[in-house]
C-alpha cells in the first residue's frame, strides 16, 4: 500500500489530505509538532486507522531530515506521495503595523518549513525511480495581498513550485501546486463558518494522485464548481 507523507498534517489543508490520502486507500505519514496536535487530526478526520505519527519540528532546517533519516532506517514507512501545507497567521495587519518578529515568524511557517520540506524529501522521492508525486497548496491571497502578512509568504511559494515543476519536468516525481482561491476549513469549522469543509476539498487531492497526466501544474480551485472539474495549467 502506497504512503503519503503529510507536513502541516493537522490543519485545515492537512486534514482534508490526509482524509483524501485514506480513501484512496493510501496509509498516511503525518508530520505533528505534538501529541495534542496529533489528537486534534484524528478528532477531525474521525480515525487514527491508516495514519502514523511522527514528531518533528518541521520549522527548523533540519526536522524534515530526521524524518527522512528514520525512514530510510525503516522505522517509518516509505513514502511515494508528499503533500506540504504548512501555514502561519491568516489576519489583517497594514504592512505598516507588521512587526519585524511577526514578519520572521510567518516567513518560517509558512514558507521556510515548506520549502525545507521539499528539499529534505525530493531525494528520496527522486531515488525511488518509481511513479511518485509532490503537492504543495498555495493561495490567491498571495496576488490579492488583502491580508498583507498571508499574502507575502505565498509569493516564494509560487516561484518555488514553478523550480519545483521545471526541475521535475522529466523525473518520476509529478509536482503540482494546489492555487486555492477560497476558504477551506476542517469540516466541524466550515459548517459554523459557511465555507468549503476539508472533506468537500479532499476530492482535489485524490484526483491530482490518480490522473497521471496532471504535473509541473497549478490546479486553481477558486469555487466548489472547481473541485471535481480540475482546471490546471503548466507553471512554465
Ligand atoms: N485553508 C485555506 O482556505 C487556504 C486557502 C488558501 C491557501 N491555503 C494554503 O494552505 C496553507 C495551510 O493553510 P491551513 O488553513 O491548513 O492552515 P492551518 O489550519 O493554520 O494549519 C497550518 C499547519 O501548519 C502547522 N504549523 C504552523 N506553525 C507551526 C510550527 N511552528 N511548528 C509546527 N507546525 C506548525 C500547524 O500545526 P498545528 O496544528 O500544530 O498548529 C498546521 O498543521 C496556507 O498557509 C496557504 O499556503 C489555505
């Protein structure tokens, strides 16, 4: 049985990967900072069947590597699929009341851990010679910049799927950037809010692994008329 490696596997984008990942029936490695963060994606999910759990602090350079290291090691299982979605303070600040703190802290979470995440698994991905694919979600917010502080951490995220894709143009590695243009929470969240739940989401996921043909693309889902009509297009 195939295995998707999830960091950031706890939040909204998280849960409804790692939901997608098991009714593909996949087995799930999920990255967690912690028990309690574990505990809170098995509540959402409503399972812990299929997932293992690993923690690691996947905001310094090099906790991605100790997960990849223990994986080798084989007390972790091997991973064919890699889903990042890690993501930091989603609030309205001015760009002039962003405090320098603030600013270095979002940039770690929600861009540095994503791209530590890329750069600590591709090898391995790569090594396998294997059909394998890498996802990352980005955001709308990031060229609408309404919420300044969000917005400036997609940027990177942007260029960095575009190396991404060009650089895996012709390996075994599918890498695809999820472009999400609407509001996805965990589904007890959405219901209260009125917006997309992550089960409703989950379909995106499990049709970027199953269709082949989809890599080196954006996926723009901006409405629910997108989630099961993929619309994608080449990063370069
Ligand atoms: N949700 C949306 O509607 C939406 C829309 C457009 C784009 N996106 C993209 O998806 C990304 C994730 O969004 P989301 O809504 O899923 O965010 P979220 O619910 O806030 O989840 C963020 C994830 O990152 C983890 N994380 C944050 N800081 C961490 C830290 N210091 N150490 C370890 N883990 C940390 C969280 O772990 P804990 O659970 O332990 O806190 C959680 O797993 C966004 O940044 C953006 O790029 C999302």
């Amino acid at each position: 049985m195939e295995t998707v490696l999830v960091i950031g596997a706890t939040g909204n984008i998280g849960t409804s990967t790692v939901t997608a990942a098991l009714r593909s029936k996949r087995q799930v490695l999920a990255v967690v900072r912690n028990q309690k963060s574990g505990e809170k994606l098995v509540k959402n999910v409503g399972t812990s069947e299929g997932i293992t759990f690993v923690e690691a602090d996947v905001v310094s350079d090099s906790g991605m590597r100790g997960v990849v290291e223990q994986v080798r090691a084989g007390k972790l299982p091997a991973f064919q699929h890699v889903f990042t979605c890690v993501g930091a303070d989603y609030i309205p600040v001015a760009l002039k009341d962003i405090t320098t703190a603030q600013l270095r802290d979002n940039m770690s979470r929600a861009f540095e851990a994503n791209f530590f995440a890329y750069r600590e698994t591709i090898s391995y991905l790569l090594e396998q010679g294997r059909p394998a694919t890498y996802t990352i979600c980005t955001g709308s917010q990031g060229d609408l910049a309404i919420f300044p502080l969000p917005a400036m951490t997609q940027g990177p995220l942007f260029s960095m799927a575009t190396a991404a894709s060009r650089e895996n143009a012709e390996t075994n590695v599918r890498f695809n950037e999820i472009y999400l243009g609407m509001r996805v929470e965990v589904d007890e969240a959405a219901k209260k809010h009125g917006v997309t739940s992550a089960s409703e989401f989950s379909v995106v996921y499990e049709s970027i692994l199953s269709r082949s043909e989809i890599r080196g693309s954006r996926v723009r889902v901006m409405n629910n008329g997108d989630l099961k009509d993929l619309k994608y297009e080449s990063k370069f």
